[in-house]
C-alpha cells in the first residue's frame, strides 16, 4: 500500500505541475501533461529502472482507464443535439474524410515506405486515421469552444471520425462472433433505458440522495465498459454513444456536469495523459527517428489535404479553416488503443507499436500547440461573449 501511495503522489505532483505550466505557456494541460509523462519516465527508468515509474501497474492502468471513459462520456454530453441536426452534413463529411484520408494515406506510407508487412501497415492507418477526442474536448473546455457552434461541429466531426476507425478496426482485425452480437443487442438495450433511467433518478432523488446522478452514469458505463472488453472490443467505445444519449439531459443539469467534470480532469485525466507520454521510448524513437517522421508527416499531410479543401466548403474565414483542420489532425486516444490491439494480437512487433505511439502522441502536441498558437479563431469567442451577455440581459440578438 506504501508504494501505491508513494506513485499516486508522484504521478498527481507531476499533475500540478503540468498545471503549472499550461498556465504560464498559454496551452492545453492535456498536451503537457503527455510531454511531461514522456521526460519523467524516460528519466527515471534510466536511473531507477523500467518499471520504477509504474506505467503499467493495474491500478494505475484502471485510473488512466477510468478516466479516459468519463471524459470520452463528457465529450459525448457537450455535444448540443440541435447544433448536430443543423450541421448534420458538416459533421459527417468533415468526418468520414478525416477517417479515409490518413487511413489510406498511413497504410501506404507504411508499406511502401517503410515496406511493412500488409496487416502492419492497415493497423498503421488504423491508429494514425484517429483525431483524439480527449484533447479535443480537453481543448474545447479551456478555449471555451465547447459553448460554440463551432466546436460542437469540431466534436461531432471527431465522433464521425472515431466511428470510422472503430467499425475498420472491428471489420478488419477484431472477431464477430456470438459476444459482439450479445455486446450490441446488450448496448441497444441499455441506451434505449439510460435517458428514461436517468431522468427519473434526477426527478425522485437528484440533489436529495448524495451524488446519486455520477454514481449512476459511472456504473453505467462501467457496465458497457466491461461488456465491450468481454466482446474483445474497447471499454471507451461506448462511452461517447452514452455521453451524446445524455447530451440533452447534460445541458439542463449544468451544476451536475460540472461536478463530473471536475472530478474527471482533477483527479482522473491527469493519469490518462501522463500515463500516455510513459509509454515512449526515447531510446527507441532516437534509434531510427526517420521511421517515427515518416508515420507522423504521413498522418499531419494527408489529414491537412484531405480536410482543409473540405473544411472550407462549411468554413471560410482563414483562421477557422486551420484551427479546425489541425485539432482534427489531433490523435491520442483511440490510436494508441488500436496500437494496443495491434501490439497484444501480434499485428505488429514491440518496434513498431513503439514508433505508433509516439507518432500518435506527436500528432496530439504539435498540431495542437501550432493551432493554439497561430490559428486560434478568437472572434468567435468574443461573438459568444457577446451573445451570452446580451442572452443574460433578455435580450434576443438579431
């Protein structure tokens, strides 16, 4: 129990920080938070050993878990349903493209660049085809975007995306059998419930019965998660679908969403981002850097020219088109899931997951900190404001 205590400390003092210094530089805690995970492991395996930092202890492992499961549902609750049916073609063309362009683009790059074997190179394009919902929503929150039109787009665009690379990775590697049909018959029913349950809850015990709301939706998706690995598919994969079920009941329960969040990205994220920053070699990535380059340039190029000629079909101001082209150029949290598949089922070789993940994590920082920095569309902040402002006198904007 000692040393439990001893790497939560350690791991929640890097938390702080990473806070720290996403405050003073200007930019997301989430991307520190992987940069840090990166240096503190590299440096202290070095001197203490491979497994001092804990990366893969249980526990440890079923926290970063955890709290990639809520912020995934968190994600999935900010989505506005009305901005979703007014953008509904938005979201799927921005986001089927996102998936097909580095999906085909990455595939080939690693079999007739780096001459990877054919199921090598599908799982590449599988991982790199990703835009990280977890950094973008992360990015949403601390901009403010999530209160936009523009970034629900960006969210629903990500969720599309993400779908996409689900149902290849599921079509193309993981087994149908009896278990996937009784997780989806399973999952259907328990959406169809979820709403009417949780409604119900709220109006019988809500702000009565200490915190029954969370302790409902993560028992919930716990379930679902747990139900999902039994089927050999991920326990984040329902999460979104049940957070954008609750999406509606979310925007009336304000007080109650923020709660969640806090508890989510105070406590749990922190070991989800750092926790995928450890998983890096340095070692390995400064053996053959050329290898990492070409998976993560073959991802950023083919995801900027598959998208931005798309995105400036629903978006025309020069700012907008980038921002919104680089978070979705983002990847994290479902492509070092499909790396993790490829990895346990022998796809690929501890080599090559290695130089996935790092251009994984690559693609979550520097697109990110490039948008952030030069392509931040700060007039629609300032227009939001400005609505809020108007909306909390009475008055109706024309």
């Amino acid at each position: 129990m000692e040393k439990i205590y001893t790497i939560a400390t350690m791991w929640l003092g890097l938390a702080v920080v990473s806070a720290i210094i996403a405050h003073h530089l200007k930019i997301s805690i989430a991307l520190v938070e992987i940069c840090i995970g990166v240096i503190a492991a590299n440096i202290i395996s070095h001197f203490l050993g491979p497994n001092a930092f804990g990366s893969n202890l249980e526990w440890l492992r079923f926290l970063a878990s955890t709290g990639a499961i809520l912020l995934t549902f968190l994600a999935g609750a900010e989505l506005d349903p009305k901005v979703i049916h007014t953008k509904w073609k938005e979201v799927i063309v921005v986001g089927i493209i996102g998936f097909l362009s580095p999906f085909l683009g990455c595939t080939a790059f690693a079999r007739f660049i780096l001459h990877w074997n054919i199921q090598a190179s599908w799982l590449a394009g599988i991982a790199l085809s990703t835009t990280s919902m977890a950094v973008v929503y992360a990015v949403m929150l601390e901009t403010g975007f999530n209160r936009t039109e523009f970034g629900k787009g960006i969210l629903g665009a990500c969720f599309i995306n993400d779908l996409g690379t689900v149902i290849v990775l599921g079509l193309l590697f993981a087994p149908f059998n009896y278990k996937t049909i009784v997780f989806i018959a399973v999952s259907v029913i328990i959406f169809a419930i979820f709403p009417v349950a949780t409604s119900f809850l709220t109006k019988v015990y809500g702000n009565k019965t200490a915190a029954i709301r969370a302790k409902w939706v993560v028992f919930v998706l716990f379930g679902l998660g747990s139900l999902a690995l039994w089927s050999g598919s991920e326990a984040v994969l329902p999460a979104y679908i049940a957070g954008m079920i609750l999406a509606e009941f979310a925007s009336k329960e304000h007080q109650w969403v923020r709660r969640l969040r806090t508890l989510t990205v105070g406590f749990l994220t922190p070991f989800y981002f750092i926790r995928a920053g450890s998983l890096v070699s340095i070692g390995a990535l400064a053996s053959a850097p050329i290898v990492f380059l070409v998976l993560f340039i073959g991802k950023v190029i083919s995801k900027i020219f598959g998208l931005y000629p798309v995105i400036g079909i629903f978006r025309k101001e020069q700012k907008e088109k980038w921002y919104y082209t680089l978070l979705m150029s983002t990847g994290l949290t479902f492509g070092t899931i499909s790396a993790l598949y490829g990895y346990s089922h022998a796809i690929i070789t501890q080599e090559q997951y290695s130089f996935l993940v790092a251009a994984v994590i690559a693609s979550a920082v520097i697109p990110t900190l490039i948008a952030n920095s030069a392509f931040l569309p700060h007039h629609l902040l300032v227009q939001k404001k400005k609505v809020d402002k108007l909306m909390s006198k009475g008055i109706d904007e024309e």
